[in-house]
C-alpha cells in the first residue's frame, strides 16, 4: 500500500478484519513516522518511510495518493516493479495507460499489469461503491484479485475504463449530493417541531434503510416508491412538492455536470 490516507487505511482494516489477507502479508509506506506508528499498533501491518521498500517484490502494489504526486511516485518505484506486480490505482483522473508508460519508462515492465479503481468515502465504513477497469495487460485474475480488495469495503462493479468518469459523476461525488439532502431533510425535521439529533438520526436511517431495501430487494426504484405512496396520502403530496421544485432534474443535472468535470480534470483542465 503506497501511501496511508483514509482510503488506503479503509482497505487495510476491511482486508485484515474481513480475514482477506493476513495482516503479516500487508506492507503500507507513509512519510510520517506517527501515521506510520498508528497503523502498525491497529493492524499489526509492516509499515515503511520508504515507498521503494513498500514495491520491492510485493505481488500486489496499491497506489493510494493523490493524483498530484502519483506520476512522482511511479517514478520512484518503477524500477522495483516487476511483470509479476499488479498494479492497482485509486489515483482519480490517471488512466491505465499512462500508469502503464510512466512505470515503464521508469525500468518497469513494458506489459505493466494495472486495474484502476475509483472507490468513494463511505468505504470508510465498509460501505463503499467501487468502480474497476483493467489496463491493456490486466488478466482475468487480476480484476479477480482486485475485486476482492474492494469487495472488502463494499461493493465492487467492472466496467470500461471510459466509464470512470461517470462513476466519478455519480457514486464518487454521490456521498455529497446525499449529505447536501440529509441535511436538508434534518432542518425539515427541525421545521416541523423536532430535535436536532432526533431529526438528523431519523434522516439518515431512513437513508440508509432505503438504500438497503433497494439493494437486497432488486427492485425498480419507483416500484418500492409505488409502495409508501397511497392515495391521497402523505407520501404524494410530498413527492408532487418535490416534482414541482425539480428535485429530480436537479439530481440528473448535477451527475451530468460532476461527470464532465471528471473528464476535464483527467484531461488536465483546471
């Protein structure tokens, strides 16, 4: 694990605690020595000040840093690379090929091996979404290895690597559209005679809860809707409410515009 940031500790715990990998097979570099301290007193993983030390004959090499310093690193550590190395990125906006060209060209295999991922935040919590598309030299076993890390925090879709971008749009930012309408419905809860904390909890159950019944029914969103909706209930004079402010234009919109600033970005756009 190159790097030690939030996402990369999220991996490390679900790997270690889900019993995916054994916390003596886990090696994670960080330049504090107090970051470095604090995981290996957690998770009882190697730990390293050097990156190189971290890539030097792993069979898997996560690159969990910030797209600024990615092309750095991969230059510090291409030499330690071998064609039996996966590489795995979760470096937003940094496509497979030039993974792949700036390892090589830093003593790496000309067949460099990398899946690229993009998870988001609510993995912290082993409740992630993560996208993967394999690079040009990635095997099956390779997304089935990489599968299997993101399985760890959630769950795991394989998809082109066109599509990241609209990953990006939707489950990436996704989290902060959520938070934006959690908040939203607790000042409602509020509004309407409740607690704060009250208000807040029952938003975000209910959430969640739905979230749930979705994922483990199957179901087409509007059915289940169908479902709370009766006639001349609550329910439908809540949802015209919300038709009439464009609540649902608002969210398409807001995908749309996040997914084509993912594709700025990747393209170097400020």
């Amino acid at each position: 694990m190159i790097g030690a940031g939030n996402m990369a500790e999220a991996l490390i715990r679900g790997l270690v605690r889900g019993g995916h990998v054994s916390h003596e097979r886990i090696v994670a570099s960080a330049p504090r020595k107090e970051r470095r301290d604090e995981l290996a007193a957690a998770y009882h993983i190697g730990v390293a000040a050097e990156n190189g030390v971290v890539a030097r004959g792993a069979g898997v090499v996560v690159f969990a840093v910030k797209p600024q310093i990615l092309d750095k690193v991969m230059r510090e550590v291409g030499g330690q690379i071998t064609p039996n190395t996966l590489v795995v990125s979760i470096a937003a906006g940094v496509d497979t090929e030039t993974i792949e060209t700036t390892i090589a060209g830093a003593g790496g295999p000309a067949e460099l091996r990398v899946v690229r991922a993009m998870p988001n935040t609510p993995a912290l919590v082993g409740a992630g979404a993560t996208a993967i598309a394999p690079g040009r030299h990635a095997r099956e076993d390779d997304l089935a290895m990489a599968r299997t890390l993101f399985d760890a925090i959630g769950i795991t879709v394989v998809l082109e690597e066109s599509q990241l971008d609209a990953v990006t749009g939707l489950s990436g930012s996704g989290p902060a559209y959520i938070f934006l309408i959690l908040e939203a419905l607790a000042d409602a809860g509020v509004k309407v005679g409740l607690s704060r904390r009250t208000a807040q909890r029952l938003a975000a159950q209910t959430v969640m809860g739905s979230a749930k019944l979705l994922l483990e029914t199957d179901e087409h969103p509007g059915r289940l809707k169908d479902m709370v909706t009766s006639p001349g209930g609550t329910a439908i004079a809540g949802l015209h409410t919300l038709e009439e402010g464009g609540l649902r234009t608002t969210l398409i919109n807001a995908v749309e515009t996040a997914t084509k600033r993912a594709r700025e970005l990747g393209r170097g756009g400020k």
